[in-house]
C-alpha cells in the first residue's frame, strides 16, 4: 500500500520536529513553509529537560546536532544585580536526569531540516487552504499544486491562519501587555557562566550563554502594543545601560549590531484554550495551538511535545485495516490540551510578576522570591521538567 502522507503547513520548531517524528514512522511528509528560504538569524532557545526528553524518544540529540552550552547557573536577579533566586544545573541535572541546555535558533531548525529527506521542506510555499479536512484534504498552496494528505499539521505559528478558518468563533490572541526585544551577540570574551533574567520594574533583561561564543539576549517592557523606536539598539541602551554587569557590556556589543540584528515583537498568548487540538484531520501543535507568553521559556519546549507525542499516536505508513488516524487525532487532544494549557495559564501568572511597576509591589515580590529556598523553587519545576510522557497508542479494531 503507498505511505501515508502528511501535509506539514510551517517550517519552526514544532513542524520540522513532527516532520522528522513521521518520517521516522514511515510517513511520506511534505513541508509548506511560507519564509523564502531558512532563517540565518534570529534568536537562542532553551531546551529544558522535558524537551530533550521528547527529542530522545525521537532519536534527536539536540546538542550534537545543534551545538549547545550548559551554564553553571540559572536564576533571577534583581536590577541592581542581587540574586532573587538561583539554581545550579548540576542540581538540575541530578533532579531531572540532565540539564537544561541553549541552542542556536537558526542551527537547530537547520540540523532538524537536515534530518529529512531532500526536497521535503519547501520554502516561499504559504499553505492558503485545506479542503475537506474530515475526508482525506486537499492542501491547497500559494505555489501550487495541490497536495492530498492523510493528515495536515497545523504548525503555522502564533497567528495561524489555520486556526482562525476551523476555529472562527475563538477568542484568538490577548496581548499580554509587554513588547519584547531579542538580539544574538558574539562575546567570547566576557565569560559569562549564568543563564540568567533580571526583574527591574516592567521590565526585565535575559542572558543566555551559547555555545559559540554568543548569548542570546531578550528584553521586556511594559508598553502599548505597536509602540516602536527608530533605534532599537538605542532604545535597549536607554532602558538598560543602568543595569548590574555583564549587561552595559552586552549592550556595547548590540550597538555593533545592524539595526535589523535586533527583533522586536509584541507578546500575545491565546486569550482561551481551543476547544480541540484537532479538527477532522488537521492537527494544531505549538503556538498555533497554544500560544503561550515566553516566561516559562517552555513554548518551543510544548510544541516538541506536542509534535513527538502526535507522531507517537499515529499508525505507523503501513498499518493496514481501519483507518486509525481519527481515533489518533482525538488521542492526541486527550493528552496535550490540559497540560498545555495549564503551562499557558502558568506563564501569564508568571509574566504579571516580572511586568509589576509599582515600588512596593516590586520590593515586596523581590523579597518573596529571595525567600523561597531553592529546593522548592526546584520543586515547583516538576510538574514542567519531569511531565513529558509518551501516552498509550488508541487501540484500533481489526477486521473480522
């Protein structure tokens, strides 16, 4: 019988990921991606251990194919450069069975792509449409031709198009209140062995060694939604170059930075879960399905586990008998929309701390934080970075 076929509509993490998940099931996939051509710049990502775990069960070593760094530390500091709250990954290490590590964005997504056969990520191709999603679709391209699918992924980002069609009466995205700059910078020099995010009042700074050389920077403020400057590099200078070392040093090197080096992008998550995370055959993974603010820094680490736990569920490309996708699809929202929803809640909690203004409330956050012992703060990570489980495939009824 010929393979299955999976339509995948978006080139980020999550789609490559499930990409390379079905393919290693056997499954004929094909990638719709609407950028020209592959990311070269861009921004760092975190892969906490619940992600590495689902890469594992993959057979995807993220730090051999990517390049990795693993900091000494990883905590939360004040503006002023006292550490609120701190970790030492070899702590994390012995709790969770391995560190938390930093990759490239742009290298990651590239050693994913690698992975699958030649010509199955297709670049500067939009998917516009998916037809008759309950029957087997047709995915309907701005390139064309059409493609028929068995199955279609819906891994087309934070503003799917996908979702708005099947999904019209959704609330869609809630801005969260904070734009958020993010920059790459070469400084091998300065040494820097912590992952760490520094809470000012409504805003807050992010360093993150890589294994490079590089760090990956982000940065948040409270502002409308839309608000930009003419000079991002200058604008982060403003807000910033006041704050604890190593930042005013980081900050040096962004100003060498071509203005168009440092992104910036308003945050939204998903106002409301989706009442599925399928529809006939169509399946929603990532930020198209769950749209989540980035304080947990679990996003590209919830759409992993979304993609390694729908390939897991689907039939193998030469099961014979009934038709077993459907039954893998409802399987699928069963077991990842309450826990990515519940990490969605999470992380806008976590985001009204870091986004507080007033003086007081500040001190009086800073000062609980500083009072948790780290064991505890540890604790409360379990239910994130020990909570990725392969779920049981649906039993699918055999011919008599």
């Amino acid at each position: 019988m010929p393979k299955r076929h999976a339509v995948v509509a978006g080139a980020g993490i999550g789609g490559l990921t499930a990409a390379l998940a079905l393919h290693r099931r056997g499954w004929h996939v094909t990638v719709c991606e609407r950028a020209p051509e592959p990311p070269v710049t861009g921004a760092g990502i975190g892969l906490a251990p619940n992600a590495l775990r689902a890469l594992d069960a993959i057979g995807v070593d993220a730090a051999r194919a990517a390049g990795s760094a693993v900091p000494v530390t990883m905590g939360v500091r004040s503006s002023a450069g006292r550490w609120l709250t701190r970790a030492g990954t070899a702590d994390m290490a012995a709790r969770y069975g391995m560190p938390p590590i930093a990759v490239p964005r742009p290298a990651f997504t590239a050693a994913l792509a690698a992975a699958l056969p030649p010509q199955t990520v297709r670049y500067g191709t939009p998917v516009t449409a998916v037809d008759d999603a309950a029957g087997r679709p047709t995915v309907r391209t701005a390139t064309g031709p059409d493609l028929r699918a068995d199955l279609v992924v819906a891994a087309d980002g934070i503003h799917s198009p996908l979702r708005r069609t099947y999904f019209p009466a959704h609330a869609g995205l809630r801005y969260i209140g904070e734009t958020a700059w993010r920059a790459l910078v070469d400084a091998p020099d300065l040494r820097i062995p912590a992952m760490s995010e520094t809470w000012g009042r409504g805003e807050r700074f992010g360093v993150t060694p890589l294994s490079d050389g590089r760090f990956y920077l982000y940065a948040t403020a409270v502002l409308p939604a839309g608000t930009r400057s003419a000079d991002p590099r200058a604008e982060l200078r403003r807000r910033f170059g006041s704050w604890h070392d190593p930042i005013p040093a980081l900050l040096d090197r962004v100003g060498r930075l071509d203005p168009a080096g440092v992104l910036q992008n308003d945050l939204y998550d998903l106002a409301a879960p989706l009442p599925s995370l399928h529809h006939g055959r169509i399946a929603w993974l990532g930020d198209a399905a769950h749209a989540m603010a980035p304080n947990l820094g679990q996003g590209g680490c919830q759409a992993i586990e979304d993609a390694v736990v729908l390939a897991h569920l689907l039939p193998t490309a030469d099961t014979d008998g009934p038709d077993p996708v459907p039954a893998a699809l409802a399987a699928y929202t069963a077991a990842r929309r309450d826990r990515t929803d519940a990490v969605r809640v999470r992380a806008r909690r976590v985001g009204r701390l870091g986004a507080l203004r007033n003086p007081l409330a500040v001190a009086a956050r800073n000062l609980a934080v500083r009072a948790t012992p780290t064991r505890l703060a540890l604790r409360g990570m379990d239910d994130l970075f020990d909570g990725f489980r392969l779920p049981d495939r649906p039993v699918t009824p055999v011919h008599p």
